[in-house]
C-alpha cells in the first residue's frame, strides 16, 4: 500500500491521526528548497515544478504544494544538489524529537529548581545558628514566652532552624547531584542521545516507588499528574524508543528513521510529473 502524504489518509472513527509534520510547519513554517533559484531543472520535480506562470514548491517536511512566483532576484542558477540539502526529519523521527524536547525541557525546569534549592540550603547552612537566636529572639519579643510550642507553624521553623548544618549541607550536596543528572538528562534528550533516554528511563523509573508511596500518605493533583506524566515517560521510552531490545531495539528503530525521513521517503510520496498538453 503505497504510503500517502500527511492530513490526506482517512480519518481514524475513534481514535484520530496526528501529524507531527503538519504541527511543526504549522509553528516553525514550511520547508522550502529552491525559492532563490532562477531555472529549474527536471532532476528538482521531487521539490519544485513550473506550472502556469507559478512555481510549485514542496515542502519536504509536511508534503504541502505551495503556488508562488518565480523570484525576481535570484542568487543562484538553480537549487542546490540533492548532496548539499539537509532535509529535515518527517514521520516517527519527527515525532521522537518533538517529545523527547517536551521531556528535556520538563528536566531542564527540575533542574534550575533543584540547583536553586541546593544553593538556598548551602546559604541557609551557613546563617543556621544566627537564625536560630534571631528565631528565639523574636518568640520571646511577640509572643511573651521563653519556649516555643510543641505544634504549629513555630515548632516547624524551630525545627528548621536548629539543624546541624552538617545536615543541611548534606541535604544541599543530594539536591546538587540530582540537578546535574536531570541537566545531563536534559541535554542528552534534547539532542536525542541514546544514552539520555535509558538514562532517563532509569532515573525516572527509580523515583515511581517513592512517588506511589508519597500518595499513599497524602493525596493532592500535583502528586497524581506527577506520577502520570513520569509513567507516561517509562512507558513511551520503553516501547517508542524500544529500550533493552524491545521491539527489536536500536537497529528496529533506526530502520523505522530511514522508512521515514530521507529522500526515498519524499520519492514515495510524490506525485508523478505531467506533460502539458500540446
């Protein structure tokens, strides 16, 4: 069954198609070769055609066919060869980095709270003691009494402020190291490095136990779409990206990136080139 270009299949009754092509040119525009070329020749039909006093171009990414008019000041003879286009990514390869960027922006925003939270605890580590006086200080001030109550918000900050700031130092050294790991996992997803997805898959994998048993002790939506969205994560590495050999692992997966993108791929989906009629 020959392959159709994307939003001309039929649509799914129940569960609709979504073309990530049709998306990205929809933010980032149509991918167009040629435009500054002064003649075409046969060989450029697969992106651009004369027909009717217009120019025809393709867009490689999402198939669409785009009427415009030759240009009036060309900068070159003819459009580049097919060795000097870098064409861009269609298909499944489209869709793989689109969300592995979704998931390496979402690690890159732990990332800055974490190096931020390890920062504020190395600042609060070394004022630990004079805030600790300034605290009795001010409980004796306002509230009439030496001691502090044994419940409330008071007894929670004493707590915070009598820590050893060996502790919290310790406390801010854990925060530091897992804010390098998700920045390394934001990184290596971001320019969809293999090794960034099973270092994803295992760091995120890890946390799900301490999260299920988070809800187990008290319930609130941020700790539900949490889980949701880091099982979502598990779930599409392991299977999208074929992990450990699944589904036949990387060679599966970058054959399924050859089908996709490239020029074979444009030449599947091309219309045949017409004569005009005599």
């Amino acid at each position: 069954m020959k392959q159709r270009p994307p939003g001309t299949q039929k649509p799914r009754r129940f569960v609709p198609r979504f073309h990530w092509e049709l998306l990205v040119c929809g933010i980032a525009g149509h991918e167009l070769i040629g435009m500054d070329a002064a003649e075409i020749r046969p060989e450029d039909a697969l992106f651009v055609r004369d027909a009717g006093g217009l120019r025809w171009y393709r867009c490689v990414r999402c198939d669409s066919w785009l009427p415009l008019d030759p240009p009036l000041n060309p900068t070159r003879r003819s459009p580049p060869d097919r060795d000097e286009i870098e064409l861009p990514l269609r298909g499944k390869a489209l869709r793989d980095k689109v969300v592995l960027r979704l998931i390496a922006i979402d690690r890159a925003l732990h990332f800055v709270v974490l190096a931020g939270l390890a920062a504020l605890l190395l600042v609060f580590a070394n004022h630990v003691a004079s805030l600790h006086r300034l605290f009795l200080r001010v409980v004796a001030d306002y509230g009439g009494q030496s001691h502090v109550p044994k419940h409330g918000l008071a007894h929670d900050v004493e707590r915070l402020v009598t820590l050893q700031s060996g502790t919290i130092r310790i406390v801010a050294l854990v925060a530091a190291l897992y804010a390098l790991l998700e920045g390394a996992e934001a990184v290596g997803l971001w320019y969809m490095k293999r090794w960034a997805e099973y270092l994803t898959f295992v760091a995120t994998t890890a946390l799900l136990p301490l999260e299920v048993y988070e809800l187990t002790t008290r319930i609130s939506p941020f700790k539900i779409i949490a889980l949701v969205v880091n099982l979502a994560i598990c779930v599409y590495l392991l299977l999208a990206k074929r992990l450990f050999g699944l589904r036949g692992g990387a060679e599966a997966e970058r054959a399924e990136r050859e089908r996709d993108t490239g020029w074979e791929a444009l030449e599947r989906t091309a219309p045949p080139v017409t004569t005009p009629a005599s």
